[in-house]
C-alpha cells in the first residue's frame, strides 16, 4: 500500500515507523527540517498505553534510557486543601512491573531517537516540501500537519473549537522538597497545573491560568517569577532557580466531528486538540497511530483499503470522545471554586481518596484510553 503522510511532528513521524513496519511504502512530507522540528522546548507525560506502542514497534529501548519515571503521582485540590496519591499499585498487573506510574519525556530527545530510527528505515521516504505534488500515488494520504493542518481547511472539514481563556505557562525549575521520583497533579481555581520531574532536582512546571495573569506573569524577571511560583508550589516545596527561559500558549480545544474525508485520515493534532492538563495530548495521538496501523496491517483491508479512513473514524470516536471530556470536566472541576460545588467536590475527593477501585478505574482511563 503505498501511504503520502503530511507533517512529520511526533504523531505522522510515529505514523510512519508503524506503517512501514505494517509493509507500507510511506512518503513522509515536512516543510520543517530535523533540526526545527527537533528544537522545541516541550514535555511529554508518557503513559503505558504509549510504552506499549513503541515496544511494539521496536523502539521503546531507544527511548527510555532518556525517560524520567515516575512513582507518585500526587493529585492536590487546594480548594479543599486535600490530597491523594496514585501509586504503582493502582495500576493494572501487567503494567505494575515496569515500576513507573508513567514518564517524563522531553520532545528534544524522544523527536530525535524517532528520527534516527525512520534513517534507518528503507521503505520510508522524507520529502521536504508541504505539497503533494501527485495525490493519484496514493492509496491513503494521512494529515498529521497538526492543530492549524492546512489539509483540514482545504477539505473543509468541520471541527467542535473553542478557546479556553487561559494561557499556558511551562518553565524548568530547580525545585527543593519534592522526590525526583514524583509529579504532581494541582487542581487550583486559576486553572490546573502540574509539575513533572525532569531528573533530579529539575522539575517542568506547566501552569495554566487566565490570559490577563498569566501576561502579567510572564512580564516578571527571574527572581519575581520565582517568589510567584513559591505562592503556588504546594507546601515544603520550594523553588531554587529557573532554568532557560519561561515559555507561554494559548489553550484551545478541537475535536473533528469526523476523522476521515475520502481517502485522506486525521491523524493527531489535526484530529483533536485539548487542555494540557492530565497529560493526555501526545498518548491520544499516539493511540490514533496504534489504531490506524492495526486496521492496515488487517489482510482482509489490504485490497479494501477505501474502508480504512471510515473503519478507522469509527474505532478513534469513543476514546477520543471520553479523553476530552474527561480533560475538559478536570479543567472545569479545577475552576469551580463557588460554594455550591464545594459539597460535590469534597465527594468526588473522598471517594478518590478511600477508594481504590475508583482509583484504579481512574488511573485506568488516563493510561490506557478507552
Ligand atoms: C506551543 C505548544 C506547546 C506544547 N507543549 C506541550 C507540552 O508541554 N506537553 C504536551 O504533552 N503537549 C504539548 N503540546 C502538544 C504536543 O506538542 C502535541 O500533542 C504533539 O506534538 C503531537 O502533535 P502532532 O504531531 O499531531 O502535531 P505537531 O507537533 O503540530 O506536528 C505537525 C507537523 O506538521 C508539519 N506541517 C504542518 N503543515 C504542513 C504541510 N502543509 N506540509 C508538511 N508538513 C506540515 C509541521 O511543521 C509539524 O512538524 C504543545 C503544543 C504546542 C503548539
């Protein structure tokens, strides 16, 4: 089957590895070169649902000595001024021997052991342009040109889109009081955050808030950045120094309404796009991939391959369905700090807290998908 894939970002570079694996001849077209596409300050929370996708690959030992796991995963509502934690034994058996909750990944290292691998792939060809200069070559064209995709509007495709009005704030912080092997998960009526070890004493904070404070905190030195951040770690954690320089983004939510148009499959970002918070952005666009290759790799589909793009819309909708709704109720959760909901809230944090088959549940969810 011969397969075009638009953007070569994580989800269409992935894409390419498994569909070659699948026996696809893939064209892989990028208008970035490898070091654009590699320079980009971000931080990945991995779950197992991705661990099992790149085992499944080949390529999970390539990763993983670049990998920060983590043990503890600390969920603070600072409304209630409660906490609990998720541990390893909340996990699923099977998942429970890897001795991780999940990892931490910064994109610098993951994109480049993607790349290397794809160099060392025959039937995958990089071509650096954005246009298919021959759609007819192609059994399947797959857009993975992510949450602004040119293809999406040149096929008019329509999409639920909203913006949040929030802004995310990510900043590397040496920070003192917390373990190198815990995050944290931080509900707070400004928005949720998060901080993500990164080794050591060096932590990711990903803050999200609303666009007039987070401007106004972005226009703070070093030094009033850090008096803020020390307002908002949780108690005994203290911030030492910032390391590079705080970055910021708008938050939106897309979700297509279909993920195929023809022959051409959204794939990723291009599909649907949510809140930061949960860490669910990059596993679900991976699970995308995972889905799309298991349909390719199908005997039955190899000679119906027009089947695919409807076959694989259908198989994506009820995961992606859930994760965004599960992401956009945690954002609303987090922010609903009027007296009405505290009685709910104190609930919803009770049973988390005493329960551990709701736990599990939970935990289930954000690490497998649905
Ligand atoms: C500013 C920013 C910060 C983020 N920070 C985090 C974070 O801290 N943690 C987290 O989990 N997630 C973060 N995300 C989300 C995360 O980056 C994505 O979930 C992840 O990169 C997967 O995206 P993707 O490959 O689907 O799309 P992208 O990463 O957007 O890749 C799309 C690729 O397509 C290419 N492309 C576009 N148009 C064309 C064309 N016409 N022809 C050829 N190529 C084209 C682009 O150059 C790009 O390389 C962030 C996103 C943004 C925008």
């Amino acid at each position: 089957m011969n397969i075009a894939i638009i953007g070569s970002g994580l989800t269409g570079s992935l894409a390419a590895i498994s569909l070659a694996n699948a026996g696809c001849r893939v064209d892989l077209y990028e208008r970035l070169s490898d070091e654009e596409l590699i320079n980009r300050d971000r931080t990945y929370a991995l779950t197992h649902s991705s661990r099992r996708i790149l085992q499944k690959i080949g390529i999970w030992s390539y990763f993983v000595s670049n990998l920060v796991p983590f043990q503890y995963l600390n969920v603070i509502d600072y409304e209630l001024n409660k906490k609990f934690q998720f541990l390893i034994n909340d996990l699923n058996n099977s998942d429970q021997k890897y001795s991780a909750v999940g990892w931490i990944a910064e994109h610098k290292n993951i994109m480049l052991s993607i790349l290397d691998f794809i160099s060392n792939i025959d039937n995958i060809n990089k071509i650096p342009t954005s246009v298919i200069p021959n759609t007819n070559n192609y059994d399947l064209i797959l857009a993975a040109d992510g949450s602004n995709s040119n293809t999406k509007k040149k096929l008019k495709t329509h999409s639920l889109n909203f913006n949040y009005d929030q802004m995310c704030i990510t900043a590397k912080v040496l920070l003192r009081g917390v373990k190198s092997n815990e995050a944290f998960e931080i509900l707070n009526s400004d928005g949720p955050f998060a901080v993500l070890p990164l080794g050591g004493d060096l932590f990711q904070i990903i803050c999200s808030q609303p666009i007039e404070k987070a401007n106004y905190n972005m226009s703070l030195s070093k030094a009033l950045f850090l008096d803020y951040l020390a307002t908002i770690l949780p108690n005994g954690v203290q911030p030492d120094t910032i390391i590079g320089v705080p970055e910021s983004f708008p938050i939106n939510f897309i979700l297509n309404y279909s993920f195929f148009s023809g022959k051409y499959i959204f794939l990723g970002e291009t599909a649907h796009k949510f809140h930061p918070v949960g860490g669910q952005g990059l596993n679900l666009c991976w699970r995308d991939v995972d889905c799309l290759a298991k349909l390719i790799s199908l005997p039955i589909l190899r000679n119906n391959h027009s089947i695919i793009p409807f076959l694989y819309s259908l198989s994506r909708f009820i995961d992606v369905l859930s994760i965004s709704l599960l992401t956009d109720s945690l954002v609303r959760y987090s922010r609903s700090n009027i007296n009405i909901f505290i009685l709910p809230r104190k609930l919803v944090f009770f049973i988390l807290k005493k329960s551990s088959f709701i736990r599990k549940n939970i935990l289930h969810i954000m690490t497998n998908g649905i």
